[in-house]
C-alpha cells in the first residue's frame, strides 16, 4: 500500500512540473511584442499576474521577466 501510494504521488509531482513548465512556456510564447500581456485596459493586471507566476515557477529571471518588468514600471496606468 504505501509504494503504492509513493508511485502515485511521485507521478502527480511529475504531472504537476510537467503542467507548470507548460503553463511557462505558454506565457513565454504570448508575451506582447512590448514586453507586456493582455490588451486594451487590462495590460497591466495581466502582465503583473504573468510576472507575479513566473517568479512562483522560480522562471524570475532573462529578458522575458526583465522586458516585463521594464514594461510594468513605465506604464502609465
């Protein structure tokens, strides 16, 4: 019973990273030319929000975080 239980939880961690490294490359893939995510009224939410997860995926640091970064900084909201 309980390696039965450790294989499970070993393959939902291993499903759990797989889905985060997903989720990161798909906020990777959909940033905005300028740095920034969403359009219209809600860039700056959703760019503070795709910030705020790459840095809980520990992914807080190259130029998609940094160009982000930039971005949020300057905006006049």
């Amino acid at each position: 019973m309980l390696t039965t239980l450790i294989g499970i939880t070993g393959t939902a961690q291993a499903t759990l990273d797989d889905d985060r490294a997903e989720g990161v490359a798909w906020l990777m893939q959909s940033q905005n030319g300028d740095g920034s995510w969403g359009n219209d009224g809600a860039k700056v939410a959703a760019t503070a929000e795709a910030l705020e997860a790459l840095r809980n995926a520990g992914t807080d640091h190259g130029f998609i975080y940094s160009r982000a970064l930039s971005w949020l900084a300057n905006s006049s909201w």
